[in-house]
C-alpha cells in the first residue's frame, strides 16, 4: 500500500467521480482506476460503488476512508515538523481542524484563534462553520479532527469531553412579546409565531422535544431558517421570534433593534460538548488544541464573555481543567 493510493482514494471519494479526482490530483483516469483497483485487491474488499450517477464508498470503503485521512494528516503533521527543524522542545506542530455550529462561532471562533496563535505558533488551525446537523457526519468521516456538537444524548460513537451549556432564550424585535422580569414561560413563547432552524439542525430536535413535552397541539412556523445571518434579518423584519442562545446574536440585542427574554416553565438549556474519533485518535497538534479550547471557553464565561453560558467541566482553583 502506497501513500498515493491513500491520496487518489479520498480524492475519488471527496470528488464523488473518477474524472474529477483523476482532474484534482493530475493523473490520467485510467491510472487512477488500476490504483484504486490494486488497492482494494490488496484490502480483499470492495471500497468504491461505480455508477453512473457518482461514486460513492462501500461500508468498508467507508471504514478505510477514516484511516486513511488520519494517516495522511499524520505525514502532512511530520512534514511540517521536520521542514520547521523542530524538536520536542518546540512544541507540537501540525494542522487541527475544528468544527463548530454556526450559533457558536460568533462567541468562540475569534477568541479561539487569538488563544492557538498565542499558544501554539506551530499548529495551524482551521475552524470551519457548519450547520449542526452536519457536523457528527463530518467527525465520522474524519473530515474534521474536533467537532464542538449538541450533546443530544446520542454521541456514544465518539469520544465526548462536557464543554459548555447554553441557556436558551425567546428573541424577537421589541413589541412581538412582553416579557415579566425578563423571562417568558414555554407556554407563551410556543403561542408565538416563531422562526425556527429546519428539521435535524441547530435547536430544533431540542424544541421538537419540548413541544411534545408540553403537550402544546399546534405552533405556528413561519419561516424555516439554517443561516444565521437571514435569521437576523428576518427576525429584524418582525415576522417572527425564535429560541435561540443570545451568542450568535448580540449585537442586534446590545444595540436593543432585537429584545430576549429567557424562557422558563421549564428552564430551557442545551449542552455542548468537544467531540473526535474513537477510531481515529488524537495527534499531539490536536490534544493541544483541545485544551486550547477548554480553557477559552472557561476564560469567556468567568468573564461573561459568552453570555448565558456555564462550563461542564471542572476546574482546579489556578482556573485550569481538571482532568
């Protein structure tokens, strides 16, 4: 097995064609076709569906996908060590990807980047915004090393570190609600006309829930909005409220163009947690990351930096994770 056979493999598989790989990566198409195929004959097993309509992976040509985008970050990790001249000494160095929902970026993402470039020089990280219901998906098939996702309860396949929970509020411009003390029972928020995310995505299988919970019989949804950024416009056009974390809308609610209350009756949170692979393991860059991550996220809510939101996770009395 050859490094560029691992290279061809997941471009087929990213490219979802033989001739937009064979493109990608400058190979003829037949080349590639015979690597791949002396791929899976040494495998004994069937990586790739062809059809006329794509390619797309087999079940085991799933499993060895994994693989075989961790080795391949693993030799671009030790390329970039060793063109750095770095020793232990130096730190780890390496490229980390981290995946994060949309409504988070707006409190985590700038400070994040500002804590790696500060702690870890070496270690290039990319953070890519993605809609919630994408991103397990993502982590599965390795395509991120780090995904911060909704702790649903369903997480088991991967290895979960509690991050942070998110009080959940009502928002919408001033006069759509009145709130009592800043609050607003379930009840009411749910009798509202609301603006949600579509189904799978950002809070919606957490409102799903509390709607049967609530026995309510019917809510009315106006709009059914994934993007943050139509999200505030269609909520600054008055058509609606949403539930939401304040986070990813701030501004609007610092400037008072949009109002939140919080919603009680019951008290409405969700649970977020910093996720990898059980199969693909950390590299040296990526468990740095992490406690890079933690120790943001601790910063920002001991200095209210991310509104309604507390750790999950313990800390020594010098302010660091316990582990």
């Amino acid at each position: 097995m050859e490094l560029r056979q691992l290279k061809y493999f997941v471009a087929i598989v990213e490219s979802a064609s033989i001739s937009k790989a064979a493109a990608k990566v400058h190979v003829a198409q037949s080349a590639l076709s015979l690597q791949i195929s002396h791929l899976e004959e040494e495998l004994g097993a069937k990586l790739l569906h062809r059809s006329g309509s794509g390619v797309t992976t087999t079940e085991r040509g799933e499993t060895f996908l994994r693989h075989a985008r961790t080795v391949l970050q693993q030799v671009r990790d030790a390329r970039m060590a060793v063109r750095a001249g770095l020793d232990e000494l130096d730190g780890p160095a390496g490229e980390v990807t981290l995946a994060i929902p949309q409504s988070v970026s707006n409190a985590l993402a700038l400070p994040l980047i500002n804590a790696c470039r500060a702690r870890l020089p070496r270690v290039w990280l990319r953070i890519t915004e993605e809609l919630s219901g994408h991103l397990a998906e993502q982590l599965r098939r390795s395509q991120t090393m780090l995904a911060i996702l909704f702790d649903d309860g369903e997480l088991a396949e991967f290895e979960v570190q509690p991050l942070v929970r998110e009080r959940l509020a009502v928002v919408a411009v001033p006069g759509l609600f009145t709130p009592i003390d800043g609050q607003l029972a379930l009840q009411q928020v749910l009798a509202l006309p609301l603006i949600l995310p579509g189904d799978g995505h950002g809070v919606r299988p957490l409102v799903d829930g509390l709607i049967r919970d609530a026995g309510f019989p019917f809510i009315q949804v106006v709009a059914e909005i994934t993007s943050i950024n139509i999200l505030k416009s269609t909520l600054l056009a008055g058509i609606g409220a949403t539930i939401q974390a304040r986070a990813p809308l701030s501004d609007e609610l610092k400037a008072g163009s949009l109002i939140a209350a919080d919603i009680t009756e019951p008290d409405v949170f969700r649970n977020m947690a910093l996720c990898s692979s059980r199969t693909a393991g950390m590299s040296e860059a990526t468990q740095a990351v992490s406690r890079v991550v933690f120790d943001t996220v601790r910063n920002l809510c001991s200095k209210a930096q991310w509104q309604g939101a507390t750790p999950l996770f313990a800390t020594t009395p010098d302010g660091h994770r316990k582990d």
